[in-house]
C-alpha cells in the first residue's frame, strides 16, 4: 500500500533538503540586494554616467570672482543640451534689480552654453540666476552664483546679508534642493507613475497573450478556455488602458510648464507648453509616446469590432463549459526539487515559444505587438539613459531599453494575473480555477525568474549613476526611494519562490491525491471511491494486476453503479465542478491571494521609479545627522569614491568667506595630480541657489590637493558637491558632504 503523503513530506531527508532550500534562497536573496544596490564592482568603469540633469559645470566671470574692470556678458556652459526656449538666465544687482541686457539665449553653435550680454556696470555685488531645461529629458534645474566688481580705489564691494535670486518664474534652483513636494512636482511624480503603470500593463499583457498563454494555443483544453475568456477581458480592458495612457502623458506636459513657471500658471502657458513639446529630445519622444498610443488604440479598437462581426466573441461561460473537469492534473509536482527542475527546463524553451506565440497570431495582433515595443522604446528614450554622452547613447539606451523590457515582461505579466486572469477565474467552478493555477503558473515562471535576475543586474546602473557612496541611501532622498524600491523588489521575489515553490506544488499535489482517489475517469462522468478502493485500483494499474481480484471486485461495482443508472447508494458523481477538497480549496485561494498582493506590489514599485525621476537631482539628507563643527572651527571629512579616497576641509566653517579644500589620493595610495575639481555650495535650510567654484591645485607643497574660496551666505546647515575629472577620463567622480556654518 502506498506511504501516506504526509509523512513522506515530514521525513528527515525531506526536511534536511527544504532547510538546504531555505539557506539557499537566503543567501540568493543578500546577493540580490547586494547586486541590486551596489555598482557592478570593475565593470562600473565601464557604465556610463547620465547626469539626468542639466548642471552648471563652470561660468564666466567664474562664481566668486572679483574682477578689476565689468564684464561684457556672462557665459555659462552645462553638462548637457539645453532647451533654448526655455533656458535662462539674468543679472540681479543686490536690490533685484535686472541689470542685464534681456537677451539670455543658448548659443547656435555650443547647445550647452548660455550667454546673456551685459552694459558697463558699476562697481558692486551682482547675481546671476539661472534656469536650466535639458533638451535630453526635459528635467528642469536652476541656480545662481555672485560676483564682484572692484571700486576704482581697489577696494572690493562686500556681500549682501541676503542675496536676491531673480525675479524670472522658476530662477535660482528650480528643484535643486527642494528637501520635499510641491504641488507641480507631485502632479509630475503621479503623471509620470500612471504612464509607467499603463504602459507597463497594456504591454505586459501582450507579451502574456504572445509567450505565456497564448489564446488558442495547443495546450491543456482547461487553461485553452480560460486564456481565450481572459484574452476578452483584456480586449475590453486595452482601450481605456491606452486612453488613460494619453491622458497621463498630456499631464506629464502640463506638469513640465508648472515646473518651468514655478506655479501653476505654467500649466496654461502656451509659449512654455510649446518650448516642451517642440524644444527638446523629450518632446520629440513624447510625440512618439502620443502617437504609438493612438495607432494601438485604433488598432485594438478595429481588431474588437472584427471579432464581434466574426461572431468570436464567445461568452466566458460557453468557453469553460466545453472544457473537461474531470482530466488528471499534469504530473503533479511534490516537492521544490522536482517543481525548480521543471521551471528550469523551461528556460531554454522560451525563444522558441516566443516564436511559436508569435506565427500563433494574426497580422493585426503582430502589428499590435510591435507597436507595444516601439511604445518601451519611446519610454527608454525619454529616461535619464537618454542623458549620457553622444559617444555612449547606444549602450546607455541598450541596457535602459533591455531593463524596462524585463520590467515590462515581469510585472507587466503580473498586473496581467491581478487586473485580467484573477477576476476572469472568479468566474469559474473551484475545480477548474485550481487546474488553471497549478497548470499555468508554471509557463509564466520561468520568464519571471529570468526577468528577476535581468531586472537585478541591470538595476544596478541607477545606483552606480546616482550614488557614490552607501551612506546617501540613508542621507539623500533618491537614496531612500532607491532603497525602497529595492526592499519591495526582494519582498516581490519572495513571494514569487513562495506561491512557485510552495503553494502551487502543495495545491498540484493535492489535485493529484484527488484524482488518485476517484474511478477510472470516463467522459460521461466519475464516481467517488473511498481511499481504500481507490488505492485498490491504482496499485492494480501500477503492478500491470489487471487480473487482481479485488480490482475486478471493484470494477464490477463501479460497473454495477453505472448500470443502475447513476444511483451509487449514497454517493455523488464527480461531475460536480465544485467536488474540490477543503484544503485544495484553501491552497486555490490563498494562492490568488498571494498573487494579487505581487501585482500590487509591482504597482508599487513603479511609484518608486517615477519618484526617481523627481528625486534625481534633489538631495534631501538628514540635517540631524549632519555633523557640528563647534562653536568655531573647520569641517573635515573624508569619502571613499571608486576606491580614491577625497577629503573635504572647509576652514573656517562660518559665515561669509571660507576655504575650500579637497585632497584627493588614488586608489595605490599616491597623491592625484592634474585633476579639475569644481564644488558646488548650495545651502540646505532654504533655497538660495547652487554656487560653483573651481579649485586650483595648490602645487608640491600639498601633492593632491586643490584649493579656492567661496562664500557662506547665512549660518546652518550646508551642502558640497565636489565633482571630480580625473585625468585621461571621461568619467567624473562625484562626492557629497553636508556641514554645519556658524556666524
């Protein structure tokens, strides 16, 4: 007689291998988290750094110049192309007054440069405030800097208490270090969120209906049913998907004018609203985004009402009721040995069933499907990869474009299961729902799983752009959000190995028990046998007994009972759908549970990408852990950056004139020569705009070190951004320090 399946389950040997199980999985899960946090150690040099944002790299007059006789113009020159018609800049005496010549403009033949002409001035503290729209990805930035003009006697004019910030809409740090939400930048986090998420959803689905289960594919007759009455559900589903699409995408705009006015009226400037759509890179995808949206949104709408004429639309009912109840459950998988082995076979298959899931469709399906690609790649390019330099655009937009493809296949697959399958499922007897979740999970598993290891080492490339150090996951509010988003990324992976390794083997393993205990199936009907004869019956099979006496007793009763018209005394025939065990019952439904928690989750997630996208260029740390200095006295301290150790001194640390001073000392120990050093100051208390100031290097008597002096405007707390440019190397080295000023 056959072991009893619960004691099997509790043997030693099965429980030394699930603890082995859980070790692994552990430590497969700290190496996610490593990996998905941390760059991707030698192979960092190789990333490129977008910037995301178009940053002030140096200015002349430079920031804290004194000059002997008054400039003819300022120039200033950013890290990336400008939009020129919303980029600019103005000089402010201390009064706020405009004493420039209003003719701010990006010059023609350097997009990274902006000059703005001035008349002859006299001695005195003026300022320059600036806004900054990037023509890559439409990110707005702003700052300001002083410089001073010399009395003829030579005497150098002082600096104003308070500095003005000019009195164009957005001047002087348009969220550059905003610590929090306005109303403009909230409604371009929601925006940019419902975009991702639609898109997200709408192109998942495609890919479910192209490589999962594809409608009408030749599989199992039962998951057949089910993914051509979810394949109707997600038909009805798509159009208002893809509307809400454009919606989402025409608020991104409007947000961008709110964020370029500095209030809400920009969202009603036409001259701004303008200047997005038609001044920069991220208009030009922007349209793409709009018009792809339209042709998939006409496309789906044709291919519903060729349906509904061809008369394809069959109800969901008619669908489940011509499929069979009563069939055996496809090998049903005991344990996480054999369920990983199975999952992981099912890799090599996915090329092909990608190829397979596409000749499946027809040419209007096919047009559809690239259309949800060109819609990834209109997204991809719009992002911050899309800010790197021309000489590495392909590779940025490549790995860019390959993880949101990941993201789209992974969690667009399971917002497919939460919006689509889940409620279509609801529909059905609790038999067949159990068949469709331990028999189709399985074909979407082994996607996930490499998806969720694409999705970790690409990942990394955010970190690796915006972090340069572990303690600004803690400090900075991009770090936060980025550490967020991690923590619900790994939560999600748990999930998956729980529902994939555990409840779905345990509810396939329960069906399976169930088919082991009922008749020899027939299509007209089943009846119900005890334990006993059931095993009686089965272990006949098994040991080819056909001839055994107590299986040709038992089959005579069955024979008898179907003889007598259906009347087995007082058991049932198993044609009741809902003949379904109390704990296969309960496993079924804690396993859509567990999948609906998963899609909310991965909507989750994509909020966190969104606040990326705000959160890019604003460092929001923890003022409570920024360090005193003492009543007087300077600031000290020391990074690690790409293994170059970069000290900050700030001397004397107070208000007003300070000296600045970085030593920087490779990675063998040796001081750094020959590098550009430029630090930006900007205060953290309350917006007063960035000022950039270029170090020079002292020389042999300090080896490594590099020196200039700029001015601390009010006492609190402070920010340096030190930005380093290390000699025959492209790739800058970026650190951040936060101080305490006194008066």
């Amino acid at each position: 007689m056959r072991e009893p399946m619960r004691s099997r389950a509790n043997s030693p040997r099965r429980r030394i291998f699930r603890l082995r199980v859980l070790v692994a999985g552990v430590t497969l899960g700290l190496l996610l988290a490593v990996l998905s946090l941390a760059p991707l150690g030698p192979s960092r040099s190789l990333i490129p750094i977008a910037s995301a944002h178009a940053f002030l790299i140096k200015s002349d007059p430079a920031a804290n110049a004194i000059l002997q006789s008054p400039p003819s113009k300022v120039r200033l020159w950013y890290s990336e192309d400008l939009n020129p018609l919303t980029s600019r800049a103005v000089v402010v005496d201390p009064g706020n007054r405009q004493v420039d010549n209003k003719d701010s403009h990006v010059t023609a033949n350097n997009s990274k440069e902006m000059d703005v002409s001035l008349p002859l001035l006299p001695a005195g503290t003026y300022v320059v405030a600036w806004r900054a729209q990037s023509a890559d990805d439409g990110h707005v930035t702003g700052g300001s800097f002083i410089f001073r003009i010399a009395r003829p006697d030579g005497s150098v004019p002082p600096v104003p208490h308070v500095l003005p910030t000019g009195h164009f809409p957005g001047a002087a740090g348009v969220g550059s270090s905003s610590n929090g939400f306005d109303g403009p930048s909230l409604f371009q986090a929601i925006s940019t969120w419902l975009a991702l998420l639609l898109m997200t959803f709408w192109a998942g689905g495609l890919i479910w209906e192209t490589w999962i289960l594809p409608p009408g594919a030749p599989i199992d007759p039962d998951l057949r049913a089910t993914s051509l009455a979810a394949g109707r559900r997600f038909q009805r589903m798509a159009p208002y998907a893809l509307v809400l699409l454009l919606v989402a995408d025409i608020g991104l705009v409007l947000a961008e004018g709110a964020l370029l006015a500095g209030d809400w009226s920009g969202m009603f400037s036409l001259p701004l609203l303008s200047a997005v759509l038609f001044g920069s890179r991220f208009g030009t995808f922007w349209w793409m985004r709009q018009i792809v949206a339209l042709a998939a949104l006409a496309l789906t709408l044709f291919i519903a009402r060729r349906d509904r004429l061809a008369g394809e639309a069959t109800p969901a009912a008619t669908l489940v009721h011509e499929a069979s109840f009563a069939r055996e459950v496809n090998s049903a998988i005991p344990d996480w040995r054999r369920e990983l082995i199975f999952v992981l076979r099912g890799i090599p298959r996915l090329p092909r069933r990608l190829v397979e899931g596409v000749q499946r469709r027809d040419w209007a399906s096919r047009i559809l499907c690239l259309l949800g690609l060109a819609l990834v790649v209109a997204f991809a390019l719009s992002g911050h990869a899309a800010a790197v330099p021309a000489t590495e655009f392909a590779y940025a937009i490549a790995v860019d474009l390959f993880h949101m493809l990941c993201n789209v296949a992974w969690l667009g697959g399971l917002l497919y299961i939460g919006v689509v399958l889940i409620p279509t499922l609801r529909t059905l007897p609790a038999r067949l729902r159990a068949r469709v979740l331990a028999l189709g999970l399985p074909q979407f598993s082994a996607l996930a799983i490499i998806c969720a290891l694409l999705l970790t080492a690409t990942g990394s490339l955010n970190a690796t752009i915006r972090l340069t150090s572990w303690t600004q996951l803690l400090t900075t509010t991009y770090g936060r959000t980025l550490a967020v988003k991690t923590e619900l990324f790994l939560v999600m992976v748990a999930i998956s190995a729980y529902h994939a390794f555990i409840l779905r083997p345990r509810l396939a393993r329960e069906l399976g028990l169930e088919q082991e205990q009922a008749a020899v199936p027939a299509t007209s009907g089943v009846w119900m046998l005890d334990r006993e004869e059931a095993q009686t019956l089965v272990g006949a099979a098994r040991a080819g007994a056909s001839s055994s006496g107590n299986a040709d007793e038992v089959r005579s009763r069955v024979q008898q009972e179907r003889d007598n018209g259906n009347q087995p005394g007082d058991r049932q025939p198993k044609r009741d759908t809902d003949d379904i065990s109390p704990r296969a019952r309960s496993l079924e439904e804690r396993l859509r549970e567990w999948l609906r928690r998963e899609a909310w989750l991965g909507g989750a997630v994509l909020l966190c990408v969104a606040l990326l996208g705000i959160f890019a260029g604003s460092l929001a740390p923890n003022l409570a852990a920024i360090p005193s200095n003492g009543p007087k006295g300077p600031f000290v301290a020391t990074q690690t950056v790409n293994k170059y150790a970069v000290t900050m001194k700030v001397s004397p640390a107070i208000f007003g004139t300070n000296t600045f001073t970085v030593t920087i000392t490779t990675p063998q120990g040796q001081p750094l020569a020959g590098a550009g050093v430029v630090i930006e100051t900007s205060s953290l208390d309350m917006d007063m705009g960035t000022q950039t100031t270029q170090l020079k290097e002292v020389g042999s008597t300090a080896p490594g070190s590099y020196s200039g002096q700029a001015d601390i405007t009010m006492a609190g707390h402070w920010q340096v951004v030190v930005r380093i440019l290390l000699p025959h190397s492209p790739q800058p080295l970026t650190a951040t320090f936060q101080f305490s000023a006194t008066y």
